[in-house]
C-alpha cells in the first residue's frame, strides 16, 4: 500500500522521532506557563525511554528532549503528564530485573525533565508496569506486579495497584486488586485460560492481568479494568484501600481474547471496550471495538460493535489489523465527547465514528498512512491515539512512523 | 426541491421546521415537504413541528403530538394518570442514551405540576364535584418540551442539501423559540458548532438558554435561566383542556 486512505482527516505533518519512531501506549500533552505545548511520546522499547515533541505549531515540530533507558533488557511503554509532573511506566522483559516501576519527572523545563521520585514494584515474579494512569495529579492506576505478588500463572502478574503519589519522594501503594483465582493462595479456582499459549513466554496473550485502568476525577468511586483475557471490570474504589467488583463482562470465550481499554461515556450510561489485536496477518481475527450498555453498572449488555473495514482487504497488508488504544476523554488539554470516539486500529490506521446512534456506530473520518520507511512490516500501525481540545489528532506507529499529527475535519 | 422547504428566514410565510425526538434521518421528514410544496399550515406530529411566528405555541394540550388509544384513555382515571401518561411519552421520545436530556425532561415536568400547586388560589381551588375543571388540570398546559430538536435551516445556510441544527431540547412558545444546550464538558464538534451558530445568529425568535450540565442536579428545576412564561404557563389561558381532546371539541373550540 503506497498510497494515503483517507476521509475527513488531513495530514499537518509527520515526525520520525529522530529516528526512533517507534511509539508505545503513552501520549500526553503538556501546556506549560509559556504557552508551549509539549507532546510527551513513549516507546514501544528501548533504547529511548521517552521523547518531548513542541507541537506548538503542528505544522513545524520540534523534538526538545530524548531520554534513555537505563538498559536493553527493558521498556517504558506508557505515560502520562497532568500538570508538569510526568509518571512513567517502566517493565523488564526478565523477571525480577530492575529497575520495574514508576518514575516521576518535573518537567517544567521541558527540555530537562528532572527525576523526583521512583517507586519499584521489583520483585521476582514481577514485571513491573506495563500501563499507568495519572490525570488527577494525586494517585497512579496502573497495571503491574509486585514484590510480594505471586500469580499461579507467570502471565497473569500484573495486577490493579493504586499509588499516591502526592508526595513523589514517598510514593506508597494504597490499594490493590487481582482477578479472583490467579494469585498463588487465592480460594478461587484459576480462570479457565482462553487460549492457551506456553508457559515461558511471559509477552503476549493467554493472560488474566490488567492493561488499562482508568479512573476520572469527576467520577473518583469508580475504576474501569481492561483485564485482558478477563475481559471488563467496573470497581467500586470509594474505599481505595479495599476496591470491590461491581460488575464484569467479558466476551471471551468464544472472542478471542486482550481486552484493552474499558472507556465509561458517563453522561450516556455506555461504555466503549477495546480488545487488542496481537497478532499479525489477521490470526487472532476479529478484534473489536465493543459499545456496552452501561446504564445498569451491575448488567453490562453489549449493543453494538464499531465497523471494521474487510479482513480481506486489511488482514494481510502486514501487522497487525484491529482494535487498540483509543483517545480516552482525559482531563487536560483533551478532546472530550461522548459522541465521538478515536481509535488506533493498527493497519486499518486511526479511525473516528459517531457514536450518537450507539445501536448503529457510524465511521465518519479515517486515515491510514503508507507503510513508514523502516518498519518491520509493510503497512502503518497506529498504536496509540490523542485528541487535543482543538480537535487536533496525535497518533503514532508502532515501529518507525514516529509521531502522525492530523486535522479532524467533522 | 429544497427550495419549498420550511424556511424560517422566508419573507412571506417564514416557518420553523422542528424534527425532534429519535429520528436518525432528518432529511426525510424534510423531504417530505419538498414533495408537497405551497401553502402550509403549522402542525405537531409526533415527529416533528412546523412552527411559525404566528402560532399559538406547543404545549402538552397540543394535539398531534402523543397518540393515546381508545383503550389507554378508558384505563386512565385522573389528571394525574393522564400527566403521568404525557411525561413517559415525552421521555420516551429522547434516547434511552441521552441521560442528561432525560434528567432535565423530568425536572422540567415535575416543576410543571408543582407550579399549580403554589399557585392553586390563582388557579381556583378544587376539586369540587361541581367544577368541572380542577386547577391540576392546568398542568397539560404546560409547554410542550420537543427532546433532540433537529431545526431545519434555511437554503442560505446550504442550498444543495437540508441542513439542521441541534437543540437538546426545543420549546415553542407564543412568537418565541426557546432553545436548551446542556452545557457538560463536551469539546464542540466543527460543523454541528457551525450550524448552531448559524440558527443562533439568524433565527428571528430564538432564544437559546445553556444550562450548565452540574445545574441538573440541583433537586429543582433551573427556573431563573428560563424566561417568566416558563414558569407560568396558564397565563392568557381562559381554560385547561388535557391533551388529545376530541376533533368535535377541537373544531368547537377553534377560533
């Protein structure tokens, strides 16, 4: 595929990240006192930990600030700015490795972010943090293992932890919460595993851990958990010492499994669920985009999917094709509707749908992009999503594409 | 032809296309006048209103608008089954997603109701078994609130297809249009931003109140955004009548 598909969307320019434009699951944009605007970007792995773009102007961007990770054997997947304070995530592709966990940076000079604070969920059944939250400049939700977490199955480490990270020199884990029957002691039975993969691969699927948690200041009682082959959870965290199931849905068996992102539309009693395509050439076909009735918390009833382009025409282009991350209505300098919903769906590139009709999902704009140069495969793949209040698109390719900035023209 | 469309900008018979409630496609019920050009009179259906400067104004006695069967009418027994009839109808007709439009639809009902009883004396009193009205019975005066309202705009907006704009929710009072945005924290969309603008800027009897989406929680109704007749709805009123009188009634009645 040479050429751009595209509809109601428009390129404003592309930057390859110096060369390293491999883009994880983080995205978070900076307005700092001067008016600057700085795109936080992480990366799918190493060496570079994170990058600070200038998208002050999004035609003319700049990279102001590249970062290293301390070794190979490690990656910073994800993270997230609220204020000038930046949270990222940090896991090992080795049990037990160091350094797993978080790390804060002041960023107020954002071209010299400052380490104040680091807390390590190090330990040896542990991974680290895959995937972190933090938009309330108070607590990080996030998914990972820890010292004194033993799963029965070596996939299913990650679990719910809750941080305060009010004081970033003493961060301390206040609360925590696990799919009931994967922790070594657990009374539950283990889950029923959907598709069983072997054991000593600790990446992929096959997996009962968390990815997403996402918590929302004006709704602080509740946490909605993308927990992989789980499927969706929403926590009762009012008590976030003690967080509590409110209710689970889950469409695997017979789906596929890698339940992503659980994104709440509260004004509108639905929720959008993402799983994750993790395989290329269309083998774990199809990954959806769910749209949940949620009006009832305790009876999720799923109405509806988003409509994929043709596994024919998209499933052997090269990578992945499917669902993934989505713009996730966060506070900030974000994009919010609970109408509009922006996707990165890999190989079928960043897609947007109207959703006014939750029973009938409308795809209303798209943009898939040529294969980047350098890429391990022969098409795009769109892996991470951000919408500014301006309607302004950031999304980024999972191997070399780097940095995509467009025009949302709906 | 879009042409012969209700334009509510029109020189000699300016009207307000008003489509409201679950409906997906606007166009055809837009359509359906370019198939039937000239003369038209205002009208309520249970899909849309066609509204003009001149109208009396839509409210809950209005007929057109909820369709009660034989059998539904035999079964009710008071003004307050019959309200309670109007309120899930009315309800009903915004979608089971849209729950701040919900939330305002039953603030503004309830409020609707209350009214009569603080102002009962004004009223007249009852029951009496020899009134024939009760001053409940003012409530289906109350004005008729149009959920989802999608405006038509006139071909200036856009000649080659109908446009719409899109109110939360739409009143049609005597010569005014008062439209309600719910403000949340929802980033405007470019172009439904652009036709609203365009409504706001060149309707001639619009009124648009924004009620901001953290003021629907307040346990009543947000009155004080809302201009008097709102609140008092009876007034100019020599009688009340419940909704879907009869046609024998209604031809008595008309002036």
């Amino acid at each position: 595929m040479s050429d751009t598909l595209s509809k109601n969307m428009s390129l404003l320019s592309q930057n390859t990240l110096g060369g390293f434009g491999g883009v994880g699951e983080g995205m978070a944009l900076q307005v700092t006192g001067k008016g600057r605007r700085i795109l936080w970007i992480a990366h799918e792995g190493p060496p570079k930990n994170f990058t600070g773009v200038d998208v002050t102007d999004p035609k003319n961007t700049v990279v102001v600030c590249q970062t290293e990770l301390p070794h190979q054997k490690m990656r910073s997947n994800s993270l997230e700015v609220t204020g000038d304070i930046l949270a990222v995530a940090y896991q090992v592709y080795e049990l037990g490795l160091e350094p797993a966990g978080i790390e804060l940076f002041d960023v107020s000079d954002p071209a010299n972010p400052k380490s104040i604070g680091f807390h390590s969920t190090a330990g040896p059944h542990s991974r680290g943090v895959h995937c972190l939250w933090f938009v309330d400049g108070q607590y990080v939700h996030m998914a990972s293992g820890a010292p004194d977490f033993t799963p029965r199955h070596p996939r299913d480490d990650q679990i719910y932890q809750i941080i305060d990270v009010r004081n970033p020199g003493k961060m301390e884990e206040i609360g925590r919460w696990w799919y009931p029957g994967t922790r070594e002691g657990d009374d539950a039975p283990p889950p029923e595993r959907i598709i069983p993969e072997p054991m000593d691969q600790l990446r992929g699927g096959d997996a009962f851990r968390l990815h997403n948690a996402n918590v929302y200041p004006d709704h602080p009682d509740r946490a909605y958990l993308g927990y992989i082959d789980g499927g969706a959870f929403i926590l009762d965290i009012a008590d976030k010492s003690r967080p509590e199931a409110v209710s689970h849905w889950s469409p695997h068996n017979p789906y596929p499994g890698f339940t992503h992102t659980v994104m709440p539309l509260f004004d509108r009693g639905l929720l959008v669920v993402t799983d994750e395509c993790i395989k290329d050439d269309a083998e774990d076909w199809p990954k959806l985009t769910w749209v949940i009735d949620a009006r009832n918390e305790k009876n999720l009833v799923p109405i509806s999917t988003l409509p994929l382009p043709p596994v024919e025409e998209y499933g052997h282009r090269g990578g992945r094709f499917g669902s993934h991350n989505l713009h996730e209505n966060r506070p900030g300098p974000s994009f919010h509707s609970e109408e509009i919903i922006v996707g990165a769906f890999f190989n079928a590139g960043i897609r947007v749908y109207d959703l006014n009709n939750p029973y009938q999902p409308e795809l209303i704009a798209y943009f898939v992009p040529p294969a980047p140069a350098n890429s391990r495969v022969n098409a795009i793949q769109m892996n991470e999503v951000y919408v500014d209040e301006n309607g302004i698109v950031y999304a980024g390719d999972r191997w070399a594409g780097g940095l995509y900035i467009m025009e949302l023209d709906i | 032809m879009i042409q012969e469309y209700p334009d509510f900008l029109s020189q000699d018979r300016p009207q307000t296309l008003i489509v409201y409630g679950i409906v997906t496609n606007p166009e055809t019920i837009a359509n359906g006048f370019g198939q039937r050009p000239g003369e038209r009179p205002a009208e309520l259906t249970n899909r849309y209103a066609l509204v003009s400067p001149v109208s009396l104004g839509l409210r809950l006695s209005s007929p057109g608008w909820i369709d009660i069967s034989f059998q539904q009418m035999s079964q009710v027994k008071s003004t307050g089954d019959i309200f309670d009839l109007c309120r899930e109808r009315i309800i009903n007709r915004s979608s089971p997603f849209s729950k701040l439009i919900r939330l305002f639809l039953e603030r503004y009902l309830e409020f609707a109701r209350a009214q009569l009883e603080v102002h009962k004396h004004e009223l007249g009193a009852g029951p009496s078994d020899n009134e024939i009205f009760d001053y409940r019975d003012w409530v289906f005066s109350a004005w008729l609130p149009l959920p989802q309202a999608q405006i038509l705009l006139p071909p200036a907006f856009d000649a080659r297809q109908p446009s719409f704009a899109e109110l939360d929710i739409a009143f049609s009072l005597s010569a005014q249009l008062i439209g309600v945005k719910i403000d949340g924290a929802s980033t405007p969309i470019k172009s439904r931003q652009k036709k609203l603008n365009y409504l706001i800027e060149h309707h001639p009897h619009l009124t648009v109140v924004h009620v901001p989406k953290n003021r629907l929680r307040d346990e009543t109704f947000i009155q004080d955004l809302f201009p008097e007749s709102i609140a008092r709805f009876w007034q100019g009123l020599s009688l009340p009548q419940g909704p879907c009188p009869p046609e024998i009634l209604l031809n008595r009645l008309a002036p």
